[in-house]
C-alpha cells in the first residue's frame, strides 16, 4: 500500500486517483488542510502532495519517510 498525504485544498485529487481502479486499490490518500502538514503528520506517508502555500524544506522532511513531493501549483 501507497501512502499518500495531501493538502485538502488540492481540487479534484480524490476523483482523479480513483479514476484508475488499478491504482486506487494501491494507494491510500489522507488529506489535511496545508496549516496541518507538519512533519509529526508525515510519519507513515511516502508521498506528500502539495499546493505553494506549504513550505517544504528540510525542516519539513528531516527523519521523515517521504520519498516524493508533488506541487499542484
């Protein structure tokens, strides 16, 4: 299973992941509104999702197990 984290504000993700049966049965999406995307809320997740309003930095994904960061901007 693919966790991913995503910022809540980010239109349409919901509908475009489940579009594709093959790969929503792999992937299990959580979203958060951007003020929430911390780092305590990467644990677990492998792929963050996010718009510009959220500063991803070091500070964000030191000791984190995100591998990929996706901007919808």
């Amino acid at each position: 299973m693919i966790k991913v984290l995503a910022d809540a504000s980010i239109p349409y993700l919901q509908q475009c992941l489940s579009a594709d049966q093959s790969l929503a049965s792999r992937l299990q999406l959580t979203q958060l509104p951007s003020e929430q995307i911390i780092s305590q809320s990467l644990a677990g997740h492998c792929i963050l999702l996010v718009r510009s309003v959220t500063c991803v930095n070091a500070s964000l994904l030191t000791e984190t197990p995100i591998q990929f960061v996706g901007a919808a901007t």
